[in-house]
C-alpha cells in the first residue's frame, strides 16, 4: 500500500520547539546521532581498510511510539513571482 505524502520535516520542528517549551527530553536524544555518526565512520573505515569494522552498540532507552506521530501535508509548490522556471 502506497504511503500519502506528507512533510517530514515541519512535523520534527514542532516536536522538537514543544520539547524546548516544555522541558522535556527530544526523542530521539543526542546518542541516537551519535549512534548514526559511529556507523557512518565505520563505513568509511571499512570501505578503506577492505573489511568489516566491529562497533559497539549505543544503548537506547526509549523508543518512538504512535504518541509522537504528527502528521502534516506535503508542501505545495509556491507559484513563481516574476521568475523563470529553474531548468
């Protein structure tokens, strides 16, 4: 089943400004990054050395649930104000 479009990134802005308000932790918290940024460099590593690259696992103590979910319609294009079409 096809998915609607939708805008990702407004919704990750108004959840991320409520948690500024509010005080509350953003899910997810600064270690999910670092997790992404730890495989990231793995890659890199192993596309050099020629071999898999071994990383430890960043412990993840809560996960997204439903409750998070915010969900907004695509951005629609702008019409063109004394502007050629890009090309």
């Amino acid at each position: 089943m096809a998915r609607k479009p939708g805008d990702q990134f407004a919704p990750e802005l108004i959840y991320f400004s409520d948690c500024i308000i509010h005080d509350r932790v953003p899910e997810p918290p600064g270690n999910e990054g670092l997790a992404d940024v730890i495989v990231i460099n793995a890659i890199y590593e192993s596309a050099e050395i020629g071999r898999a690259v071994r990383i430890e696992a960043v412990p993840k103590k809560r996960r997204p649930d439903e409750t998070t979910k915010i969900k907004h319609p695509p951005v629609k294009q702008p019409d063109l104000v004394a502007a050629a079409a890009p090309h």
